[in-house]
C-alpha cells in the first residue's frame, strides 16, 4: 500500500484520542516504508546516490541499493515490531496503543506487496516465507482503498461528532 494510505489507516484506527495521538499512530504508520525507502531518498536528495528507475512499473528491485532491502526486511517484520513494541512499553512503562499503526502497515502490506516488488518479510529473520498478493497499485486495491479511507474520515470526522452532538442534547 502507498505510504500516504498507511498513515491515514494508522491514524484513524489508533489515534483517535486526541491529536497528539493521531499524529503519533500516522508517524507510525508510516514508519516501516520512511525508515528504508526514506535513507534512499534523503541521500539522493544530498547527491549521495541517484533515483532508480521507478517509470517501469514494476521497478526493477535490483535497482535499488542493498541497504533499502535490508532495511525493508527489518521494518516489516512482525518480529521486529514486537520487539520495539514489547520495548517501548518497557521504556515508557504503558502499551503505546499509538505504535499498532506499524503492525497494521505490515499486515496490509502481506496481501498487497507481490513478489515482482518488495513482497513483504513478515516473519524475518525466522522465516523468509513471504505472499504473493495483488500490489496495491492495481485498481482493484487502489479504489477501495480510497473509498474506504474517505469513508473512515468521513465517519471520524463528520458522523460520529454529528451523533455525539445529538446524544448529548
């Protein structure tokens, strides 16, 4: 799924306390694609690489530099994630319900990734079983994805305040 999606599904699914909490469940949501697919962007922006080819669709994987793999594998693990989950709730002596939204990413990402582009590593470093979805560029992912996405917003945002108005009158 595109990184934007990620963080508007992360948002709305674990962060609707309070706005702090929507912007920390979006961070983390997108969390898993910034910190491997950002280092590639970040140091092309500084001159220190170039872009790979993304007009074929889907780029060719072997394009993009080792290290954003590498990374790829780590951030979308489940092992990794609960690890990091299991270790912020030590740090910060709660569950951050908020970091939920990387789980989430992974697991949308299993059924949308194929194995022509980054299928998703679920079970690194146990396990190098990966599933061969439908990506999520395809219109049947892409579409319903929006329309779900602006139906959740516009259940958040619009209906629910609506009803919370009319129970409290």
């Amino acid at each position: 799924m595109d990184v934007f999606s990620h963080g508007l599904w992360g948002g709305v699914a674990f962060g609707r306390k309070n706005r702090r909490s929507f912007i920390t469940a979006c961070a983390f949501g997108v969390a898993p694609d910034l910190l491997s697919f950002g280092v590639l962007f970040v140091l092309m922006v500084f001159g220190f690489t170039t872009l790979p080819d993304f007009s074929l669709e889907p780029p060719d994987p072997a394009s993009i530099p080792q290290y954003v793999h590498a990374l790829y594998n780590i951030t979308h693990s489940l092992i990794v994630f609960m690890g990091i989950f299991g270790l912020l709730w030590l740090y910060v002596k709660r569950p951050v319900w908020e970091s939920l939204a990387w789980m989430l990413h992974i697991l949308v990402d299993i059924p949308t990734h194929s194995y022509d582009f980054f299928p998703t590593p679920f079970l690194w470093p146990a396990s190098g079983f990966m599933v061969d979805g439908v990506p999520w560029s395809s219109p049947w992912i892409f579409i319903p994805n929006v329309i779900l996405l602006a139906g959740a917003y516009l259940w958040f945002f619009v209906i629910r305040s609506r009803l919370s108005r009319l129970q409290k009158k």
